[in-house]
C-alpha cells in the first residue's frame, strides 16, 4: 500500500490543471474548468492545444508547459488520448491525477486500459483516480473537479460526513439531495474503474483526516477484498463506516460488471465480510446518510433500550411498533421515575410510550425528558411531537435544551408535517437535538447504532 | 348493520351546530365552530348557554333551540356534560353527532360511557362518531370538524384517497403531511372509541362513495371482528383497502387499550385476518401514502416483472436491488426488443437495468419507454432519471408523455435530487406519470400494486 498522505494531493492541492479544458459551454471540460477555476482561480489552469485562452485564461497546450507545480490534474479528454495526458502529468511530478474520461475496462477495453496500468507502475508518485469517475470535492476548501453545473446541483453543506462512491452519477445525485437536507459534506470522491486508487486507499485516508467524522460509502465490489477488509477492520474501530453495496443479487451484480468493471462477488461474502470488520451495512440510499447523520451527532448509546415520550397515543404506537420491529427494545423506566412523574402529571401515561397526552405543553416535555435522561433504563430517547395540537407552545420548544446539558444520551426528535411542523424542527435541530421525519427510518437508523455502540464495546 | 346511507350526514350535512362552541381563541369549541363556520355560514349554528353570540353568531343555549333542521352535531363539552348534549341532539333528530370530547372507556371511564351506550341503543336515527375523536373531513365540500387551526395545519389537495383513522391525533399529523405530497384526499374520519360507527361502517360507506377510489386507514383494534372482516373482504374487491395496524406487539397492542380503548388482539390473528380478506397491509407511515397514490394513479400491473430504464448506472443498480429485495423480478425483454434498442443505441447497455449511460437524451428514454412499453414481458416500467448530468434536457421530459398513449402498464419515475431536480418531477408528475423519490419506498409500493393485482385476479 502507497502512503496514505499521498492522497491528500487530491483533496488539498496548491494548484490544479484541467486538461482538456473547454470553451464549449454544457461540455464536460467547460464544466470542470469553470468549477475548478471559481476556487483556484489564478492556481487554475486550462490545458488545451487548440486554444490560447479558456474561460479568459492563458491556456498551455500540454501540462508540462505550465511554469508552476501542478499538485492536482484533472483529465477530460477522449479515452485515445488519455494515455499520453497522464503520462504527461507523471513527467510533470503531479501528486494526483483524476481519469473522468470513460471507455476502459467498464466496456471491455484492453489496450489502452493496459497502458494506463504500466504508466502507474512506472510512475508511483502520481497517484492516480479512475477512470470513469467524477472525481473529488472538497466542501470545506470548495475544491470541485466535477462536471455538474451550479443550475443543476446544489452543494451540501459544511459538514464532518465523508463519502466514497465507486458511482461517480449516483455519488453526485445524492450530494445535491443532501444539500436539502440538515447534515454537511466533508469529503467526496468517486473513483470509478479504481485502477490506483482504491476504496482502501480512501477509507485509509479519511479515517485519519480530522475533519471526516463519519465515513459513507457506495460500493459496487472492492478491487482487492483483502486489502479493503484489513483497512475497514482497523478504520471502523476509529470512526463509522457506513456501506451501501449495489449488486446484492446474481442479477444485479452481473450488472456492476458493465457498469464500473466490479467483479461480481457473492453478497454473502461481503455480508460476512462488512460484519467482521465492523461496518454498517444499509439496504438503500435514505439509510445511508440517516445512519450517518444519526451516528455523527449524537453520542453512542449504552445499549438499546428505548423510552418514547409523546403528545401523540397513536403515534407513539406506530413507533414503539418500528422500535420493536428493528430488533430494539421498550425500555422500562425505574419505579422511582414512574411514581415522580405520575405526580406531576396525573392523566399522563407513564408507560412506554409515554404518553403526555394531548393537552400536554413544552414545560410537561420538559419534566419527562429530564427524569428520562436521569433513569438509567434508558440508553436512547425519541420525543414525538405533534405540533398541529393547540396546548403546545412550539415557539417555546428550545427550552428543551436546557435537560439535555451534556450528550449522555441520544436523543431523537421526530415530528411529521407541512411548513409549521417544518419551522420549528429546524429550530429544535438548531437547539442541538437529531430531528428525523418518519419514525421507520429513526427506528432503524437507531438500530444501526446501537449495533455500532456494542461493536465497539466487544472490539 | 344500520344503513350505510345514514353515514352520509356526517359527510355531506346540510346545516352544522357545535354544542360547546367557544369564543375563548386557542380553545377546542372555537377552533371547531371556527372551522365549521368558514364553510357553512349560516348554516352552521353554535351552542352555549353562557353567550349570545359567538364569531358574531347568534347563539343557541341548546341545540333544541334551533329553529332550523341540524343535520350533524358536532359535541365538544366537559364529559359529564356530553350525555344530556348528546341526549338532545337525538330529541332534535339530528342525523349525526360527532363526540370530540374524552374521558370515556380509554381511561376505565364507566357511568358516562354506559349512558352513552344506552342512548345510542334507543335513538338509532341519530348516527354517533366517537366519543375521543377530532371528527371528519370532506376535502371537496370544504366540510372540518377537526379542532386544528390553520396556521399549524394544512389542507392537503383534493384527490380521491379516503382515509379512516382510529387515532384523531395522529391522522390529522398525516393529513398535514400530504398537503405537502403530490396527491390529494377526498374523505377523512376519525372515529376514536367508536360505539356507534366503527371501521366497518365507514370501510362500507367509502367503499360505495364514488369520490372514493382508494381506502387508507390507521386501526388500532377492530371493534367488532367479524363485521370488520366481512366488509372488508366485500369492499377490497372493489377498490384497495391499505391498512396501517397500531400496537403489532405484545407490548404495544398493551397500549393501545389506554389510547383509544381497542382491545388487544394478536398481530398474527389480524395478519391472517387481513390477508385474507384482501387487505395491504404496510408497516409504517410513508409506506400507507405511497401504496395509496400509486394504486390510485396507476393501472394495476399483469405481472410483477419491472423494466428499469435509467441513465445513470449505480442508480439502475441499487434500484433493482430493491426490486429483488422486495419480491418482484427483473422482466427479460424480447430479443426482439434488444436487438431493436441495441441498434439504435449501441453505446446503451439494453439489459436490465438499462442502462442508457450517461449522454442520454430525452429522445433516447423515449425510444426506450416506447419499445419497453410494447414488450410484453415487462408488466411494470421504473423510469430512473439523472436530472444533474449535461446530456439530460429536462425541460423536453413532457415528451415522454407521447409514448404513453393509454394507462397500459404502470410507469414510476424516480429521481432524487434538491431544486432543479424536484421542478422537473413535479412536471413530470403533472404529464401524467407517478413519481418517487426513493428507490426502496418505490419498490415496496410496486410490490404491494403487483400483490393486490394477483389478489383480484385469483378472487
């Protein structure tokens, strides 16, 4: 394995060349140049034989031209040509190139795929991404080497989440969801055919990179099992890896072949493969970033034990049900809290779920929360809140932060509804509490890290 | 069983009273008369024997004093009070009256609840929703007797889903919900503790309302076993019935009995139950909405084999997991189709998911929908849409349309993205299509379609 720092060229580079930089405004040359040079501006160079200027900048017609370092090349010309580009960047002593062009082993080319592949051999200190991929971001440095337009795709927000995609479209089209959201972007790569850098080498990276609290990851089949298992089994221990694996079926992973050059493994390999070495497995793309949202603000709870405070019966029903159905369990509060709070609150149903009943207001929130946090039955916390009900004073619901002082527990806040129900979950994911809109998925976002918590607790 | 015909006074009344109205603002009789008045003017009468006027409406000291005809009363006084109210709403012949009040049989209430009970038996014109329920909505007519205010709740849009709730609370929380949703409800009921009407009565009433095309309903505990069944097992050959049960365990089923006084039933008991008496059964909140405007949108399949057509590969991917995941199969187009499509886009991968890669234009999917449409051996079509890559013009995706022609066979599109990508689903879904956000949601609803479609062939 090269040294993981030499990743970083990627993430962090001084400078950027973008060869075949374009002037044809929709193309993918124009695209990435125009998104690089907005951050790196005089740092930005177009690379272009044809042109003398790009975009308004002095354009070199081969990277070995430019007389400054290059830290970061980005190649975007057609797959023929890409051998000698890459080539080029290695002679020029690039710290890291991203191969976007496609038509290598993804489509059972051979000859040019070999070339490239003797290239990283001979030239180790390149490290290389792709092809087939859409490269990286960084949002915290707002390094950009993909080829989405700004009309078409937001950017998340700051954030600690990392997320490796062996999908360069699908990576993206989930970062532009994400920026709707409540939770933030540290990292993005795609590494598509991965003929040098692989998941391993990413997972390595952003398991020692300080500001990747939680790692995401679509993958299609890892280049080397080995290599990925070992890296994962040492990372997970560190922080969260979070997988969603494509090609679970026989069908579906013939399928990852074409798509990525994947070889299609058994899915009960990997299954047996993510367990032992400590990562999260999801079933869809909704999973993956709640897991990781849940697991990057909230601390790990004790065990899986579930207490359920609620101005709604029936919709504490329906969760206790997803709490039991995800394999957690109801929680049963000490004796000692149950008789306090019947005191205070004597139509209220001190149970599981408790329910505080429709007349019941934030200062009524207030007491169940804190004696629940206080009960040590309790490892998790959901507060369900129906804010349509006239008694509760949703403007006063950030009074809630004040039982919570330190992050002992995990607390959940679920609420479902239009604009007003909206506003003031933003104002409760501001006072420092997780919001989730359907209890389905907190139960099982849940359940994810309570499994992560006893991983860690055996490990 | 009383008429189904007497239900519709709760629906359709000509003149509404409110026995409690209120003019102290925040309060339940003056949210409920408020509501009601907005759309009955002066058809809609208050009682309170303590004012002259409420809202700027001669106030009536009991219902009895009314010298018009009163269709629905609409009862929210202290419980000791609701017997004698309720009393003379049945002297006045009054068809319906709903009870908003609690503090009956969910909290081990007796006396009250038995004089109740003995009022119903002796005035059976007079039709009683509740007690403990916040009444019923007509979407078309304008027609609310819900307590909630309008700046916290919205109105979704009209549409042709009924919904039946046990839970007053939580049915209104989703009410507010689909306001914000691409689909619209014709009725809502909540009928709380139900010792007249129950879920049998209403399922009977929607089954035959013409504004109805599909059931939704939330059920804690069937009053009455067998009538339940019996009408359900009727009415589900005419149009769907989706049910979410509350309480699925043995320690939530506990709960139930103290929220709106279900007896506890064995989930398995009601699983069988339901099964066969063609009911879809879901299990949680956003799975009741999404089966429901899919069946109302879409023709039922003839199968359950999915075509997926895509441009981005990892989607088609993950998204067929989720198809094998949830017990539908991958169709296997004719050679004829392949060999059709795969000249005329050699670049495409025409398997399944078809992969249309990344440069697919509008005009590609629509050769592809045309010729999968006409493929016999796919009975159920998943288009998935890349909104963000360059090749894509989104504003052209209308012409989808015209490979449509005729509701033939079910077509889902999905796309997950933020602004650009939600304006274009949303005309998308105005061209007449169904659209989802999240392959695995998507998948399950298909899932449910296919399984009710073999249900009403084998009936």
């Amino acid at each position: 394995m090269k040294d993981w720092k030499s990743i970083d060229a990627f993430f962090s580079p001084k400078s950027v060349a973008v060869i075949g930089a374009s002037e044809q405004k929709g193309s993918v040359g124009s695209a990435i140049f125009g998104n690089v040079a907005k951050i790196y501006g005089t740092k930005a160079f177009p690379v272009n034989p044809k042109h003398a200027k790009i975009q308004g900048k002095k354009t070199y017609a081969s990277v070995k031209d430019i007389p400054f370092p290059v830290d970061l090349a980005v190649i975007a010309v057609p797959s023929q040509f890409v051998p000698s580009a890459l080539e080029e960047c290695m002679e020029k002593k690039c710290g890291a190139a991203i191969i976007v062009s496609a038509g290598f082993s993804e489509v059972g080319e051979k000859k040019l795929t070999a070339q490239i592949s003797e290239l990283i051999k001979k030239h180790p200190h390149t490290r290389v991404m792709g092809p087939n991929c859409v490269g990286v971001m960084n949002n915290h440095s707002g390094l950009d080497t993909t080829f989405f337009s700004s009309e078409r795709m937001q950017k998340p927000k700051k954030g600690n989440l990392s997320f490796i995609s062996q999908s360069g479209a699908l990576g993206s089209m989930i970062l532009d969801w994400v920026a709707t959201q409540d939770f933030g972007i540290s990292k993005f790569a795609s590494y598509g055919n991965a003929m040098d850098v692989d998941e391993a080498d990413l997972l390595e990276y952003f398991g020692r990179d300080k500001k990747t609290k939680v790692i995401t990851m679509y993958l299609e089949g890892a280049r080397d099992g080995r290599k990925f298992y070992e890296t994962a089994k040492k990372v997970s221990r560190q922080k969260p890896i979070i997988v969603l694996k494509g090609g679970r079926s026989e069908e579906t992973s013939k399928a990852t072949a074409s798509h990525t050059g994947s070889l299609a493994g058994s899915s009960k390999v990997y299954d047996a493969v993510f367990k032992q070495a400590g990562i999260i497995q999801v079933n869809d793309l909704i999973e993956l970033f709640n897991v990781a949202k849940l697991l990057e603000k909230e601390p790990l709870p004790k065990g899986n034990r579930v207490q359920i405070i609620t101005n709604g019966g029936g919709f504490g029903i329906v969760t206790a049900d997803q709490v039991i159905a995800n394999g957690l369990r109801l929680a049963k509060l000490s004796q000692k809290t149950v008789s306090e709070l019947g005191h205070k609150m004597p139509m209220a149903t001190i149970s599981n779920p408790m329910d505080l009943i429709g007349d019941a207001d934030v200062a009524r929130f207030k007491e169940a929360l804190k004696a629940t946090i206080s009960d040590k039955n309790a490892d998790i916390i959901m507060v369900l809140v129906l804010f349509n009900l006239p008694a509760i004073e949703a403007q006063k619901l950030s009074i809630l932060k004040g039982a919570r002082k330190k992050l002992a527990k995990p607390i959940i806040v679920i609420s479902i509804g239009s604009d007003y129900t909206e506003k003031y979950m933003g104002k409760i994911e501001k006072a420092g509490f997780t919001t989730f809109t359907y209890p389905s998925i907190a139960a099982r976002s849940m359940k994810e890290m309570a499994s992560y918590a006893e991983f860690l607790r055996k490990a």
